[in-house]
C-alpha cells in the first residue's frame, strides 16, 4: 500500500515541477483589436515566451550562491532584455489588468520621434518592412529613461500606443511572442 501512496506523491510532486515551470516560462494571449495588423490578427492565439525576459534579482542571488560577490546591484535579464523590433506583451501602464501586443521601437536611453509618420530612433531613420499601411502622423522628439520602452502598433493609423501613453515600464513587460498557434492558418513563428 505505502508504494502505491509512494508513486501516486511522486506524480504528484512531478506533476506540480512541469506545470510551474510551463507557468513561469510561457503565456497565451489572445489578439484584440486591429492595432497589430498586418503582423498580427484580431482573434489569433499567441504563445509569449515569458523566460527570455525573465529577470536575475543579483543581490538575492549573491545571498544564495557562495562565493558570489555581486558589484551592481540590479536584476539582470535571464536571456536579454527586449530588442528594438521584437513583438512583446505586456501590462497597460494606465490599467495593469489588461495586457497589450504591441512591437518595441525604442529602447532605455533612446530618442524617439516621427515626422510625417517616419519614425527616426537617435536621429536615424527606421526601416520598417512590417508597415503595409502608412500614417502622415508626427510626434516630438521623446526620449526614454532607464528601463522604459517606446512600443508601436504595426496598424499606426489605430494603435493606442507610446505615441498616446508614453513609454512601458520595464516591469510591465510580461514576455516576447513566440509564435501565433490559432486558429492553424495562421501558424507563424515570429523573430
């Protein structure tokens, strides 16, 4: 009898070690809305890739390994933090229970603006292969502090971005998309 209690544990323990680990390292989140188009789908079933943003908090850390002295005292990225150009998600600064997709044009330390809907990071004028549709739309010049992101729909013309709301704290950031899983179609991996 105790082997049969043994095993059934063991499956259990097993059973709680995948399911957090598939809860700590990704996410679905369904499209809503047109701000994403043509990259992204009102109604698509993505898979975010919470991990690759996954913050080290280094002080704990140096408690926790010997012989770790930690000079900096911050988190640091567990794979990179986001680039410009990747498609992430993350928390509505103006209301943290809804999430938004959005595609990350400026970084920490970046200047941002947009002239006659040519958006130019540090003066340098951005390509922008993914834009199908495009805007006459301007914005001054914005500048992001440490740990703050300028994010764009790909659909500028009906996007509620950074160009409304200002930039996304580092924290709100939930994850990168990975790929679109539905409906089947649309299977896409993104880069």
């Amino acid at each position: 009898m105790n082997r049969v209690v043994r095993e059934l544990l063991e499956a259990v323990v097993l059973a709680l070690i995948v399911f957090m680990v598939i809860q700590t390292s990704v996410r679905n989140f369904k499209v809503d809305g047109s701000s994403m188009n043509p990259t992204l789908e009102g109604g698509q079933y993505l898979m975010v890739n919470k991990l690759v943003y996954f913050q080290l908090d280094m002080v704990r850390l140096s408690r926790i390994v010997p012989f770790w002295k930690e000079e900096r005292p911050d988190s640091r990225f567990a794979v990179h933090p986001p680039q410009q150009g990747e498609v992430i998600v993350f928390h509505f600064p103006r209301d943290t229970s809804k999430d938004f997709v959005k595609r990350v044009i400026g970084l920490p330390g970046d200047t941002v603006e947009i002239h006659g809907g040519k958006v130019f990071v540090n003066d340098s004028y951005q390509e922008e292969p993914y834009i199908t549709r495009k805007d006459t739309s301007s914005m001054k010049p914005m500048r992001m502090r440490a740990k703050e992101y300028f994010v764009m729909g790909d659909n500028r013309r009906s996007s509620n971005d950074s160009r409304s709301w200002g930039p996304v704290p580092e924290g709100l950031v939930l994850g990168k998309v990975w790929f679109v899983y539905w409906p089947f179609s649309s299977l896409q991996v993104l880069n």
